[in-house]
C-alpha cells in the first residue's frame, strides 16, 4: 500500500491515525507537501506522520512527489535536511 501524506491531509481528520492503523501494509511512503512542492514548502505536520511511521517500524521506501519551488540543487538539499531533522 502507498501512503501517500497529500490527500491523507485532505481526506483525513487525523493524517498520521491512518498510517496507524494500515502501518503493517504500508510499503511506500509519497512525501508531498500542502501545496503539491518538496516537504518543507508548504504546512504540512510530517512530524505526526514521521511518529506514526515510526510506530508502525515502517522500513520501507519513500519518494519526493509533486513539483519543486525552485531549482532542485537548491531545494531538494534543503528538504531533505528538514526531513531528517523532523522527530
């Protein structure tokens, strides 16, 4: 199963109780932020979906989804910088 965090924000009251709750199917994480940039761009809480996943001992893959707001040699060091850093 995807878990994909851009329609879970809009879709779900609590995002990060639906990766709870499918955690053991999850096999693919797609990280987008609100407005479809790079995690970090927009207002998204990955910390509650970094803590469930975590929960769930997820191990898996994940990938950047959407587009960038800016040039990726710019941007893309910067988001997976916050990403790594987020608890």
């Amino acid at each position: 199963m995807i878990a994909d965090l851009h329609p879970r924000k809009i879709e779900e009251a609590q995002p990060a109780n639906s990766i709870r709750k499918a955690g053991q199917y999850v096999a693919h994480v797609h990280l987008v932020d609100s407005n479809r940039l790079e995690p970090g761009a927009g207002h998204s809480d990955f910390a509650s979906a970094w803590a469930a996943l975590r929960e769930t001992r997820f191990d898996s893959f994940m990938a950047f989804e959407g587009c960038l707001s800016g040039p990726a040699e710019q941007v893309l060091p910067v988001s997976a910088h916050r990403l790594r850093f987020w608890p």
